[in-house]
C-alpha cells in the first residue's frame, strides 16, 4: 500500500545544489515524487560555527514501510558522501535526509521517530514543508505545517528562499 512520504532534505558542505539534485533524483528510485519545494539557504541552529545550509522537502509516494525507507535514505546519504561516524552530530555535511511525515503514521522505536521529532521548532524545515503541504497535519500535535511554521518565534533561524 502506498504511502505519502514528506522527507527533509539539507545541504552545506561542497556543491550544496547538486547534493539536493542528485538526493532528489535518487528518491525517484524509491517511489513517486509528488511534490518538491523551493530551496531554501538556511543559517545552522544549534552548531552555528559552520556554512549555512541548503534546505528543501520533497513529498514521496511510496510502498516502503518506515525502517525499509530509512535505511534506503542512509544508502543515499552515503553514496553522496556522508560519513555519519566521522562527523559531528549537527555538524557539517554533505547530505542529511529526514523523513519529517510518513502518511499519517506515529513511529517510535531506538532508530526511528516520526513524525521528526524537533520539525514543529525548525524553520528550516517547516518553511519548505508548508510550501508543498500546507494543509497536512501533524499526526501528534493535530496542527497544520502552515500554523506549526506560523507559531515559530522570530528567531527560529533566518531563511531565505531562492530563486
């Protein structure tokens, strides 16, 4: 049974650009993509001594089921030049995949949360999820991406989208 999927894409080391273009191409492979933001530059939150990142969502029709997606996401992350052991948590990188929604689904396990559980407090993911999916609800909070991004503070991090 298919799914729709909304993943958190980001970028801020090499050719931040091409990182997206080519995770976007690869999630092709994993289903149907339905839906894909503008990009966004975004200023980091919590390492803020590093570059700033290029951020957008994407929404995925697909049949994997939540463990067998991530673990295609990390496939990706990897051959685009991720090394999750080496680098620092928050820190740098090439890519970083989330899945931020899955349908309608609440998953908690020790590898996996979702929905993403710091997404309602990042403007840099809840401006590009609202652009594509307004209208669709937090499965917990029972809140739009529209209002969840619209009760940010102001200083939830600068971002600025692209042309």
């Amino acid at each position: 049974m298919k799914k729709l999927v909304y993943i958190g894409l980001g970028s801020n080391v090499g050719d931040r650009a091409a990182n997206l273009e080519s995770a976007i191409a690869r999630l092709a492979a994993l289903g149907a993509v339905k839906a894909r933001s503008s990009v966004y530059e975004t200023e980091p939150m919590e390492v803020p001594a590093q570059p700033w990142f290029l951020n957008c969502a994407v929404a995925l029709e697909t049949d994997l089921m939540p463990k067998q997606l991530l673990a295609r996401l990390l496939d990706i992350e990897r051959s685009l030049g991720r090394k999750r052991s080496v680098a620092p948590p928050k820190g740098p990188r090439t890519l970083d995949l989330d899945i931020l929604l899955f349908g309608s689904s609440v998953v908690d396990t020790a590898g996996l949360t979702i929905p993403h559980p710091a997404m309602h407090l990042r403007r840099f993911v809840l401006e590009p999820l609202a652009e594509i999916a307004p209208d669709a609800r937090h499965p917990v909070f029972k809140r739009s991406m529209r209002e969840l991004r619209d009760a940010l503070p102001k200083e939830s991090g600068a971002v600025k989208k692209l042309p």
